[in-house]
C-alpha cells in the first residue's frame, strides 16, 4: 500500500496516510473535478488550524489558507485518486 492514498467513491472519499484513515464528504463539485481530472491537490499544513477555529468554519478557513506563511510551509501533493472501479 502507499504511504499516502485517495479513494473517491460517490459522495465520499478517504484519505490515508500511513496507517491514519480520514473520510470525509467533499462538495460535489469537488467530486466532479477529481472524476475529471483522475487526482487531487492537496496542501498539508505544517501549522497548526487557528485556536478556537471550527473545522468546517469557511471563513476561517479562507484565511488559513490564505495566509502565505500557511502556505509556503505547507506540503503540497498532486495525489491519484482512484475508485472502486479502478
């Protein structure tokens, strides 16, 4: 198995790095470009999520990831996604 891998099914998708599994249920239109173009762009940030931010705040999470130094010091991947069918 890969240290890190995606798999997209319909309405979801898991998220595996090493032996850490994440699910989680993406916008549609994010299914529809990673169906599109067979892969994701992930950034992994090396800082931590802003103290008292909600997961799932969009606001807080605009400025996270707009933050340059979020940015810079974060991992960026370009990782395959794959289905049951592939």
């Amino acid at each position: 198995m890969d240290p890190v891998s995606l798999l997209v099914v319909p309405g979801s998708a898991v998220l595996t790095v090493q032996h850490l599994k994440s699910q989680f249920v993406p916008p549609e239109t994010w299914l529809e470009a990673v169906g599109e173009l067979g892969f994701a762009y992930l950034v992994l940030a090396t800082r931590p999520w802003p103290e008292g931010a909600e997961p799932g705040d969009a606001e807080a999470l605009a400025a996270f990831t707009s933050d340059e130094d979020a940015t810079v010091s974060a991992a960026h991947v370009v990782l395959p996604a794959r289905s049951l069918r592939s």
